[in-house]
C-alpha cells in the first residue's frame, strides 16, 4: 500500500519534470555568490543558459567535457555557480541524451532582495534611522525585521537610534531567508542599574566602550571629552562631583579629579572605562555616571547606582544577656523589586526569626548563644549579590556585675588606703610638733634679737 504510494509519486513527479521541467524562486541579494544545483545525472548532455535561452552560459557531454569557467560563471559538478552577481533573470538547465531528446528541464527564478540602511555611516544616539527590505517582484513573501533583541518590527522601519539598536538587525523573508544588516550606533555596554557591594568589600562600576567602537571612531565623530562623575544618594542639594576626565591625547588615560579612592582599569585605551575600589564605604552609595559628550553636545551616558550594603545594630555590639537588641540591614534605600535579603543568624542562636526578608531583625532578648557573626544577603532570581557582617559581643550578666562589684570593692580599699595613709601622716607630724614643742620648754633658746 505504502510502497504503491511512493512508486506513483515517483512516478508523478517524473512526468511532471520531464514534461513541464520544473520551477526554483532564488532570493538573492547583488553581490552575493549562488550556486543553482543541476537535477540530474551526469550520463547526458547538460546546458545551462541565461535569460529565456538567449545565453548560453555552461555546457557538459557525457565524456568527461565542459565548458571553461567564464566570468563569474563556473561549474561544479552540475551545479552552477554565479559569482558577484549583478544581473538577475531565469537561469534554465537542461539536460538531453544523446539524440537531442529532453530528458529534464529546471528554471531558476534569481529574484533581487535589495536592503537599504540610511545613513549608511555611524549612528548617534538620537540620529534617525531607516531600513527597508524589498523584493522586486509582483509577488513578495511577507517581509519583517527583528530588531538586535528579536522584536519584530514591521518593513520599512524608520526610528530614533537609541544605543539599544546597536547591533544585527534581520531582515526576515517568511519561510524564504534572513539578511542580517550591522546598525553602529556610538554608545556604552549596556550596564546592570544596580551595583551592590558591603561595606569593606570591594566592587568594579563597570563602564565600557559599545565592543564594536574604538577611541578612532569616535574622534571621527568629534568627542570632546569623557567624564566620570558621582551624585551622592546623601547629598546635601543633588550635588554632583567630577571623579575623572579623560584625556584623549595619547595614551588615552583616565585622570582622578581629587582623591577618592577609585582606580580606572588598565586598559582604558581599549575602551574600558571601569572603576574599582577596594574597600566601598557608606558614603559611598550613590549614583556614578560614564558620560561622553561630544562637539554638538550629544551626550551618551550610563549610570550605575552603587548600593552600599551594611548592619548596624541598635544599641552596639557589646552587649549584655537580656538586652533588646535591633539589627537593621540596608542600603539606605528601599530594595528595587525582585531583590530579596536573607538574615543568617550564628550557628548557635537559637533565635526563631519570623521574617528572613526583613530589614529590620529585634532580637527581644540576646543570650550569650547569640553572640559571633550575623549576616544578611541579598538575593535576585536565586544569585547572591553581596552580603554583610556583624560581631555582636555578649557577656553574661552575672561577670558583669560581679566585675562591677570588683571594682568597687577595688575602689573602696584603695580609697580606705589612701585614707588610713593620710591619717599615719598628719598625726606623724602632730606628734613630731608636740615633740618639738616639749624640747623648747626644756632649753629655751633665744628667739629673734636680743638688746645686750
Ligand atoms: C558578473 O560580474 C560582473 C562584474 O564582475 C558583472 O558586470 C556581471 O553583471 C556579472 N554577471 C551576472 C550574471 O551577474
Ligand atoms: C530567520 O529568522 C527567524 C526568526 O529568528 C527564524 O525562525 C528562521 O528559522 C530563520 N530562517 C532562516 C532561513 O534562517
Ligand atoms: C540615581 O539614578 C536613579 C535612576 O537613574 C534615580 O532614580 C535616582 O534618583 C538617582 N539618585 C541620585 C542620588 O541621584
Ligand atoms: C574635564 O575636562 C573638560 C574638557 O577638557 C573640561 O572642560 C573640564 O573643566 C574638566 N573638568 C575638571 C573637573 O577638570
Ligand atoms: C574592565 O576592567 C575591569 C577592572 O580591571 C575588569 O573587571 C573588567 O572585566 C574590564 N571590562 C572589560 C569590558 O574589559
Ligand atoms: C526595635 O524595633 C522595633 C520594631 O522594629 C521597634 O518597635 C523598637 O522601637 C526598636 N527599638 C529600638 C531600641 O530601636
């Protein structure tokens, strides 16, 4: 059953081909090389032609002839191959045996896609931008684009560039073919918004050249200058400080405006503008800002918010058992959504803690189980970001008091000393007095002078 199918299929198509030959709609682009596969077998005598015939491009006889490759036009095997293709028309092949008869036949329809892209130059953020894809045919395919991210668009397209065009741009000829078209658009990596570090901990506020520009580029488009500068999240008016300025003179470096502790990377002259400090602190947190800005005062920037994490306790470290102690974990700031903190307690503490997710943890009274390390992390989509510490110290309340009671009894004997030693000498001199005065009443002797 099945194999009767097949064999009139076969059959079919046979009859199709010998009799009508067959038809291949062929998208391509100027330019672009083609290679058209001939059918058949290679017992028979083979033509190619162009143009309904009117050329005749490449031949093959069954001994083992052919055609010298010709221009752009060479054979491999049966197919052809079409080199910088200019001309776009009806490639026919046919195949005959050797008294003339047709044994099988195939057209090739080359069908021009042309693509523009205007300005064909580099793109600045903000310059317009026009593609469009076309076939010239009476009947098109459907024609769309995805932009670099994948999202379609609708053919033509005319946008704004934003740094988020950057990139390979499809043409997309349904279920026919795809042309890629490169957009440069002058611009920075994109950038994560959001940095997180602890205090103490070191961090790099990433800041780099789009990979596909070089410091070349973009002297052809007149920068002027590149800066890094911060806006404190605790400032006193939005107030914003210049941390670097780059000086575009050979070799490309990157200058600290004043002391701050940040150091550029060491390739700054392939584009990287990052910066890293080793120990980040709460003064830290704010928000730090890549710009270039370029003669017609376009500015490309990006801006990292660097999120200091840290613990602080209410009322300190040192503490006493039977202290109600709050912790608070935080960056300053409300946590943007999806980024989760987790309080790990030490391992001893028997603390049941109602709420992992909390900024704020009250331990209403600590033991001395609770003493050692606390840490809270903050998590996205199950990555951790960064943690902090804490060593909250706890003493018994019985040393404390029995130190307490140490002490005071340390005080009071020595005050007692102090005392009884005060008292030895004033009377030591009372009585050295008495004795002085006795001796004067037993041998007077002459005071002051005496009239002789
Ligand atoms: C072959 O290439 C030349 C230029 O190299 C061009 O003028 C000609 O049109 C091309 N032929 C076809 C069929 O595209
Ligand atoms: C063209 O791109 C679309 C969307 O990415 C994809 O589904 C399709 O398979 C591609 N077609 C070809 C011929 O590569
Ligand atoms: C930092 O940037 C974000 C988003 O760009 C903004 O919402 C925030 O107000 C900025 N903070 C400061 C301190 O400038
Ligand atoms: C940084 O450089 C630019 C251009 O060279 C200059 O206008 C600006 O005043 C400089 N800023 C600082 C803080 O040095
Ligand atoms: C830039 O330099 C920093 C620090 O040296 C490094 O961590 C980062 O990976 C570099 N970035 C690029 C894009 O090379
Ligand atoms: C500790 O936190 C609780 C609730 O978070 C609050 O009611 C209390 O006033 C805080 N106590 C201190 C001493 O800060």
């Amino acid at each position: 059953m099945m194999n009767k199918l097949i064999q009139s299929a076969l059959v079919f198509i046979s009859v199709l081909m010998s009799a009508t030959g067959t038809e291949q709609v062929v998208y391509v682009k100027a330019g672009e090389s083609v290679t058209l596969n001939g059918p058949a077998s290679s017992y028979h005598y083979v033509d190619w032609y162009f143009n309904d015939k009117s050329q005749h491009i490449a031949w093959i006889n069954p001994f083992g002839g052919r055609s010298p490759n010709k221009d752009n036009f060479s054979l491999i095997g049966n197919a052809l191959v079409i080199d910088n293709i200019q001309q776009f028309g009806t490639f026919i092949y046919e195949e005959k045996s050797g008294n003339g008869r047709l044994i099988s036949s195939k057209t090739y329809k080359l069908l021009q896609v042309s693509v523009t892209k205007t300005p064909d130059s580099l793109l600045m953020s903000g310059d317009s931008l026009t593609l469009g894809c076309n076939v010239a045919a009476d009947m098109k395919p459907y024609i769309y684009w995805l932009t670099p991210r994948e999202e379609q668009r609708t053919n033509p397209l005319s946008i704004r560039a934003t740094s988020e065009d950057n990139g390979q741009w499809t043409c997309v000829l349904k279920n026919i073919r795809n042309i890629s078209v490169s957009v440069v658009v002058v611009g920075l990596s994109p950038a994560p918004t959001h940095q997180y570090t602890s205090v103490n901990l070191p961090l790099t506020v990433p800041c780099s050249l789009a990979s596909h520009l070089s410091w070349k580029h973009l002297k052809e488009k007149g920068i002027k200058y590149v800066q890094w500068h911060f806006t404190p999240k605790i400032s006193s008016h939005g107030s914003q400080e210049v941390l670097f300025n780059l000086s575009l003179e050979d070799p490309i470096t990157l200058r600290p405006v004043n002391d701050n502790g940040l150091h550029p990377a060491s390739d700054t002259t392939k584009g990287n503008l990052s910066l890293t400090k080793k120990q980040w602190k709460e003064a830290d947190r704010g928000n730090y800002t890549c710009s270039m800005i370029f003669n017609n005062d376009v500015t490309v920037s990006t801006t990292v918010q660097v999120e200091v994490l840290q613990i602080s306790s209410y009322p300190g470290t040192q503490l006493i058992v039977g202290q109600k102690v709050n912790l608070s974990c935080s960056t300053g700031d409300l946590l943007p959504a999806g980024v989760q903190l987790k309080w790990i307690p030490p391992e001893k503490s028997s603390l049941r803690i109602s709420d992992h997710h909390s900024t704020h943890l009250t331990i209403p009274e600590v033991g001395t189980d609770d003493k050692g390390r606390w840490r809270c992390e903050l998590w996205q989509n199950n990555i951790p970001l960064t943690s902090a510490t804490i060593m909250l110290k706890i003493e018994p309340i019985l040393s404390v008091w029995m130190l307490v009671i140490i002490c005071g009894a340390a005080v009071i004997i020595i005050l007692l000393l102090v005392l009884a030693f005060i008292l030895c000498r004033r009377r030591q001199r009372a009585t050295r007095h008495l004795r002085h005065r006795l001796c004067r009443c037993k041998n007077p002797k002459p005071k002051g002078f005496y009239r002789t």
